[in-house]
C-alpha cells in the first residue's frame, strides 16, 4: 500500500497496516492447533483418545495434550507452526504497550511484561511436554495460567476508546474464565472418580479454552487499524527500520468518560489505582503481620495439647489457653503504655515465631504464650487506636482478614501444617527462619506511622453495648479458628468415604478460599448489608446445613458459612474496635477460650471434668456459635444512627491494593492446588509377588515426644518398611487444639495411596484413617456402641488388589477403663467381619490380652478372621487378624520417639480366586501357624533387613528380634 507521507530519506520497502500482526498471530496459532488435530485424528485417532482409564468408544475425542504432546508427525506440525507464532505474538504484545502506554502510569508496561513472559512460558511448555520433564511442564504451565489473568484483566482496563473490542473482549475473556468452572469438574470426574466419557467432555473444554484464548488477542485487530507499519530503506541498502504510526482514525462517538465506566464495570476499577511501591510495601507487611498473629493463634492450642495427651489427663499447662485474653489489659494507664509502645509490642509478639528454637517442650510452650499473648493485645490496640480513622483502620482491619486467607492458603501448600508453627522446624518442612526474618520487616513496617491516639483521651460516645459487642467477638473468632483455619476442616465435616460423592480436599480447597474472599470483601464494600438480619438468617442456615448434612449439599452449607464469617467480621470488629477494648476484646476472647474447650470437650469427655454433660454436641457449639454472632448483629445494627451518608460505590485506593493482594494469594492457592492434584497412578511394591504388605500403627496426634511434627519420620518408616496398606489410629487432627491438621494429606501424596479419613470431625471420636496403594473401591464408616466411654470408630474399605476384591477394617476400640463399651464393640464388630464373604484383614487397637477376653469374639467363628500369631503374648492394643489370605509374614518395629505405639506389619500373598481363598480358609491352625526359615521364602515375601539388629534412627525388629515368616 501508498505510504502516507512525503518519503525523504529513502524509498519504503514495505507498508502495512497494524490489524495484520493480530491476524496473522490468530491464523497461524489456529493452524498450529488445528493441525495437529487434523493430523492426528487421521493417523492415530484411537491412540489419542486413549488414556489411563479409558479409550475409544468410552472416549471419543482426544485432549490438546495427547494431540500436540508425543506423536510424529502431529508433534511436528503443531511445533513448526507454534514458533512461527511466536513472531507475531511479541510483535502484538509490543504493539499493544506502544498503543496504551501514558505518561505516569506504570501499567502497560507490567502487562506488556506479563505478554511477553507468557509468550515465552508458552514455548516452554508446548516444546516440553510432560514425557520430556513433567515438572518443568507442570511448573511452565503452571506461570503461564498465572500470567493470563494480569494479561487478560490488564488488557480490559487499558483497552482504548473502541467500544466494540471492549465488548468482546468482555464476552471472551468471561468464557474463558467461567470454562475453567467445568473443566475443573470434569477433569475430577475423570482423575478421581473414573467416571467413563468425563474425559472427552473435558476434552471439549479445553479446546474451548484455547480457541478463546487465541480469540481474545484477535481483538487487538480493532485496535491496531490505528498502526501502520512502514519498513524502509533509509540509505538505499538492506539496512531498513520500523516505524510505527498511529492513524489517529476516530472509531467511535461514544464520549470516552463512557467508555472508562465500561472498563470499570468489567474490571471493578482495581487497574485504575495509581501504584506505588510505599502503598504496595504498606499492603505486604499488613497482611503479612496478619498471617503471623493467625499462624500464632492457631499454634497455640497444638503446644498446649502435647502436655494432656502425654499426661493422659489434665497436666495445669492448660491455662496457657487463657494468653488469648491478653486484650483485657488495656484498661487506664496500662492502655496508653500498649498503644504508645506499639511497635516494641509487635515485636515482641515474634516470640512466638522464634519459639521454634526452643528445645524444651514446656519452655517453647511459654514462648509461644508469651508471642500470642503480647500479638492478640498488640492487633487489639492497633484497631482501636487506628478505628478513628477509616481508611488506616480498614487496612489494618484487611490485613487481619486476608492474613487469616493466607495462613489457610499456606497450610494446604504445606499440606495442613503452617511453616512458621512452633512444632516445625527444617527437619520436617518448616519455614520457621524465613517467616521470622519475613515477621521483623513487616512488623517494622505495619509500626512505621504512629498511632492517630494514645489511648488515654476520651471519645465521643458510641452507641450500643460493649457486652454484646464481646459476644460478637468471641463467636466470630471461634467460627474463624475452628472452620476457616484450614480449607480441609469443612470438606472433612462432610467426608464420608469411597466413593467420592461430595467435594475433597486436594481438588476443592480453592471453593473455600474463594467463599471467603467475596465474603470478606462483601462485608469491606457493604459493611451495613453484612452486618443486617437477611446474611445472619442465611449464615444461620448454613451452618444447619454443614452440621446436619453430608456430601455436597452439606459443603455449599459449609461455603454460605465462610462467607458469611468473613463477611461479618467487618461490621462486628469495626464495632468493637470503637468501644472498650478491655471488655469487648478481653472479654471477647475469653468467650473465645471458653468455646474452644467446649470444641475439645465434646470429643474429650472421658478424660475432663463435666465432660459426659456435652458429650457429642457439636451440634450445641454450632448453636451457641450462631446465638453469639447474633448478640453482635443486635449490638451493630443498634449502634448505627438512624441516617447513614450513602457510601461511594467506587473502590478507594487501599481496598484496590488489598483486592489485588487477595488474588494473588488466590492464585498462589490455585497453584498450590495444581501440584497436589491426585494421580491416582499409585504402584504396590511387590507386584510381580502378588504380595500385599499392611501394618497398623497409633501415630498420638502426629506430634512426636519432642513436640515436633511427626508426618516425616512417619513418613520414612512407612516407606521404608515398604507398606501397600496402613491403618492409621488418633489421626483425627481436625480441632482448634490439635490445630486442625491432616496428617493423612502428607503420608498419601507423598508416598502415594489412596485415602480414606474415616469418620470426620464432627463424629466425635479419636480418628482411624486408611492408606492404601491399591484403589479403594468402597469405603463405609461406623461408630461402635459405646454407651459409657469414648467412641469407637471403625472404617470397613473394599480394595482392588491385583483384581480381587480384599475388604480391610481399620478399628480403634474403646478405653480400658469401660468394659462393658469394649465387650458391646467387639460384638459388632465380629458380626461386621463375619458379614463378609470376601478375603479379609483387620487393623486395629483392641485393649485386650491374647487368647482371653474379648479376643475370643474378634478371633472366632463369628467374625472368621485369625490371628496373625496366635503365640505373640505380648500384645495389648494392636492386633492384626485375617482370613482368605494367605498370611506369609509378620514383624513388630520400634517408635523410636515418634509415637508411644510400635508399628506391626504382616505380609499376605492374594489368591487369584475366590476358590483359592475357600481352600486357604479350609487348612487346619496347625498349616495355617507353621513358621519357616527367611530362607525358605522368596525375596519378595521378606521384609527389609535395614531394621535388623539396631536398625535405623532407633526403629528396628523387636520382641522377636526379628520378623517372623510362615508356610
């Protein structure tokens, strides 16, 4: 085409218009796709729609991965035509910064960086796929979804005066993200379900997502008519150059004040703030120093906890609980020292971060009191010193929330266990000289301005009472610490075994976290909707759906409850912070403390004064949870004049900066979640043998005798003594005191097995839980009679191995302490094993002596299951038995100071039919007891030889010396 202009310096070689970069990047992407499609259906269809479950005519249409990933020649067209597109592609993103870059605003060139870093992530991980290196696929795909949503978003906000692109490109960019929603779903249909046909459906999806995320760049065309590009020869030899000149065209009469509250619709304004990087630094530390006091205040009542549990009883350390209520000191003189002193405060408060580098269990629980102690008045005194002027105090107030989203964030990264806690340390995953260091900068900088009161003056008066106030403040803290500390705890309410029917906690975490964003920033943009009776009626209602019901049904209960309780916070704690803080926040959290035990003692009874009067009454604390929250609705709503100035609908600066921060912490959990998705490609360790290796072991709360986490030293005996199948006893982690944990997420993602909790939180009882290498088929739990002492929980699982259908019973019996609960138990229980026809085994804790007692009805023609060694005298709690098996091996290993129990092991070989088990089931005791020589099995039936003689970091064979081997 003509130039445009008088060429004075040398002839134009080329001229084209902008819009040609856009298309020509859409039609040669499209190619790449489409042609390795194309290609692929016609040379290798069944292979591609094959895959780990399925093939054709279950799944009929193939993936982008398995058509662009490993076959020649597909491979080679879609690589050839992606790096062609890869000229192009930096050519729009550079256009794009040309065409919205401004004088003073830095965001071009942040979205232009993210094109160009997602440009190059996506050569990373279309050129290697998952067979070259699945990490680095995993971690380049990984950078490249993360970067498409600042592109994405970015590009709508500076989208130019054109209302037709800003229209696609909210229409393209709201289909790619809502088509996330149901590839999400089926892709969990298909990993974890196995549900036939899931995966072509998914496949269907992200198709969709790729033609839409190509489409939403093809948008640029509109706005690049505005480019000509011009090549020309400046000195009449190949030397040449660019020059890119806007046409100026005018595409639109719509005035452009318009246009921006179309962007801001689209986006919420988030991308019009003006950054700078006091305000982000100021961001960071808050939500930071708000991580810190919620990874503080849950670490308490997990030190507290290892003292009764090694008493097995009430020891006096307690009390420690009550260092919450640290609040209550801000009263007369003492008010105006805290809040003039803020900073040597919030300093001090880290104590309880660098308690890790006490050794002695009783010395680092003072730490970490004294650290929750001086952190809880700390945070009081800053809100109500900050609470008289409302953009500092609603920072410091979202610092607060959204550091209670990032401890839950961290701690499914972690896989339950927060990596600054006091039980952590480098040994077993913690973080604790980080977070320290990390904790002194923020608290630095959350202290840098000094507070707008000392604390003495007095205030004009406030309406409403600081005793419902306190009322608000206590439930509200419980609902948060008991539900919201860690995304598992309501998905776990609601678990109830194989198969999945309702959300899991690997692959539905983010649905928590996502509920407590929006109710968070509900209740900062709408704090008087929040704070009235139709959301309290609604989070009333959820809670009665989460406590009553299961499955999916009982999570969205769970999801209306998050909301909710972030939602609120607002209203409730702005309340609060304006009144007294000695009695709202004082007395607030001794409320707090007083149902935090009330959580410990529904479960805890037997070993507790009054214990039996709240037995089994979550539903209670549910209740007076709700009743609380309540009183504080009443006090919020009383205490509003009558007539309230309309607030601003826009986004202030800091709520941006806060909204920004919260999705990134949302991202980082969304990737969190990609790396821990389940592969469900679990392998047993002596296939060829057809040998099944189960044992059976008591973990005490996975804290080991040094108050140290457990799961890595679980972990390595587990996988060293080669287990396929391992019952796990007093696993139930899910409450404020034990910090609500799961240790099962760790051992089975990291050994990889499939899992079964067992019986949930909200059952009541200590916790069984089952690991299994091999797939479990179905799961159903029962809680045992037990009229007198402690629940009894038992697990009764259907196992695939090596195609035969094996049923495993994973059981804790009752305390020694109530006979007739352990007679009632071993009744039932013989009757459940008894009631199946199939190859057995059972794991268990019994309290019962060998050959006397209550062994006689779990060993007997009732249940039909024997004992691993009838000779093994030395046993009280933990027996193996089995029947349809046959049963080649059993050994007894040492703690070491893991847990108080050994682990016990036996080997079974499976038969290879039913009529095989019937002729194993029909040999006398005498065939069935007869020991052999080690020699005399084949190597794959023995059991490791690193645990003879002393063995391994003080785990080895004991009481026989060594394992035992039968013919």
């Amino acid at each position: 085409m003509a130039p445009k202009y008088k060429d004075k310096d040398g002839g134009v070689v080329l001229s084209f218009g902008g819009q040609w970069v856009s298309w020509t990047h859409t039609v040669v992407a499209y190619t790449a796709f489409l042609s390795a499609l194309f290609v692929g259906v016609a040379l290798h269809y069944r292979k591609i729609v094959q895959n780990e479950f399925y093939g054709y005519p279950d799944e009929w249409f193939p993936s982008v991965s398995a058509t662009i990933g490993d076959r020649y020649p597909e491979r080679s067209f879609f690589m050839i035509f992606i790096a062609i597109t890869s000229g192009p592609r930096f050519a729009l993103v550079g256009l794009w910064y040309l065409l919205t870059r401004k004088p003073g605003s830095k965001l071009p060139g942040f979205v232009a960086s993210m094109g160009f870093l997602r440009t190059l992530t996506c050569g990373g991980w279309t050129y290697i796929t998952s067979t070259d290196d699945h990490d680095w696929h995993d971690i380049l795909m990984i950078s490249y979804i993360v970067a498409t949503l600042p592109w994405t978003t970015g590009c709508i906000a500076l989208s130019p005066a054109n209302p037709q692109a800003i229209k696609y490109r909210k229409y393209l960019a709201g289909a790619f993200f809502g088509t996330l929603v149901p590839l999400v779903y089926f892709f969990i249909q298909h990993k974890v379900h196995r549900v036939a046909g899931a995966y072509t459906i998914y496949a269907f999806f992200e198709w969709a997502l790729i033609i839409l995320d190509v489409g939403f760049d093809a948008v640029t065309a509109l706005d690049f008519q505005t480019f000509e590009v011009l090549v020309r020869d400046v000195k009449g030899t190949s030397k040449g150059y660019v020059q890119w000149l806007p046409r100026y065209e005018n595409f639109s009469s719509v005035p452009s004040a318009v246009l921006e509250k179309e962007k801001d619709k689209v986006i919420g304004g988030v991308f019009s703030l003006r950054f700078t990087w006091s305000e982000a630094l100021d961001t960071a530390a808050d939500v930071y120093h708000g991580f810190i006091f919620w990874s503080m205040l849950t670490s308490l009542g997990l030190v507290v906890w290892y003292f009764p549990l090694w008493h097995m009883g009430i020891s006096g350390y307690e009390a420690f609980v009550m260092a919450s209520v640290s609040p209550a000191l801000l009263v007369g003189p003492l008010r105006s020292i805290i809040v003039n002193n803020l900073r040597i405060i919030h300093l001090l408060s880290l104590a309880g971060v660098a308690a890790y580098l006490v050794v002695d269990p009783a010395r680092r629980l003072f730490t970490v009191g004294f650290g929750v102690a001086m952190s809880t008045v700390g945070w009081v005194a800053t809100l109500y010193s900050e609470s008289i002027h409302e953009t500092r105090f609603e920072s410091k107030l979202l610092g607060l929330m959204v550091g209670l989203i990032l401890s839950s964030t961290a701690k499914f990264a972690w896989q339950t266990n927060n990596p600054v806690w006091p039980i952590m340390h480098a040994a077993n995953g913690g973080w604790n000289a980080t977070g320290l260091v990390l904790g002194l900068l923020a608290a630095l900088r959350f202290t840098r301005k000094a507070p707008l009161t000392s604390g003495s003056s007095p205030r004009g008066k406030q309406g409403g009472s600081a005793l419902l106030a306190a009322f608000g403040i206590g439930g509200l803290f419980f609902g948060l610490h008991s539900l919201l500390s860690d995304t598992s705890t309501m998905i776990l309410w609601v678990w109830e075994g194989f198969p999945v029917r309702g959300p899991y906690f690997s692959t539905h975490g983010w649905c928590t976290v996502a509920a407590m964003s929006a109710g968070l920033f509900l209740g900062i943009c709408k704090p008087s909707l929040a704070g009235s009776w139709l959301p309290y009626a609604v989070g009333s209602l959820s809670a009665m759906v989460l406590t009553l019901f299961s499955h999916w049904f009982g999570y969205y209960g769970g999801l209306g409850l998050a909301a909710y309780l972030m939602a609120i916070s607002v209203p409730l704690i702005s309340t609060a912070s304006r009144t007294s803080p000695a009695v709202t926040f004082g007395l607030g959290f001794f409320i707090y403390v007083f149902l935090v035990l009330f959580h410990v003692w529904v479960v805890a009874y037997a070993f507790v004064p009054g214990g039996p009067l709240v037995r089994e009454h979550t539903d209670w604390i549910m209740v007076t949870m709700v009743v609380l929250i309540g009183a504080g609705v009443f006090n919020f709503n009383a205490s509003q004049p009558r007539k309230q100035q309309p607030r601003r609908s826009s986004l202030s600066q800091h709520k941006k900066y806060f909204g920004i921060s919260t999705l990134i912490v949302n991202i980082l959990f969304l990737c969190a979640a990609f790396m821990r998705f389940p592969t469900n490609d679990y392998k047993p360790y002596h296939a060829n043998d057809r040998v099944l290796t189960a044992g059976i072991w008591t973990i005490h709360f996975s804290l080991d005798n040094d108050m140290w986490s457990s799961e890595y030293r679980m972990r390595d005996l587990i996988k060293e003594m080669e287990l396929d199948v391992v019952g796990l006893l007093e696993s139930d982690l899910q409450r404020i005191i034990m910090g609500n944990r799961d240790t099962t997420q760790f051992l089975a993602e990291d050994l990889g097995m499939y899992v079964d909790y067992g019986p949930g939180p909200n059952k009541h009882t200590w916790g069984a839980a089952l690991l299994s290498k091999f797939p479990i088929v179905e799961s159903k739990h029962h809680l045992l009679p037990s009229p007198v002492g402690e629940l009894a929980p038992a697990i009764h699982a259907t196992l695939d191995v090596y195609g035969e259908l094996v049923d495993v019973f994973v059981f804790h019996s009752g305390q020694e302490e109530d006979p007739e609960d352990r007679r009632l138990q071993s009744e039932y229980l013989a009757k459940l094993m008894g009631s199946t026809p199939r190859p057995a085994f059972l794991l268990s804790y019994l309290v019962t002596k060998p050959l006397e007692g209550n062994y006689n009805t779990y060993v007997s023609e009732k249940s039909g299951m024997h004992d691993i060694d009838p000779t093994d005298w030395d046993r009280w709690c933990e027996y193996i038995l089995y029947k349809g098996l046959k049963r080649v091996g059993y050994a007894r290993v040492s703690r070491s100071t893991i847990t108080d129990t050994e682990l016990q092991v036996g080997k079974f070989v499976i038969p290879h039919s039913p009529g095989e088990s019937t002729q194993l089931e029909a040999r006398s005791a005498e065939e069935r007891d007869h020991r052999v020589q080690e020699s005399e099995v084949p190597e794959g039936w023995r059991f490791p030889a690193i645990f003879r003689g002393n063995g391994v970091r003080d785990h080895r064979y004991h009481v026989f010396d060594e394992p035992r081997y039968y013919n």
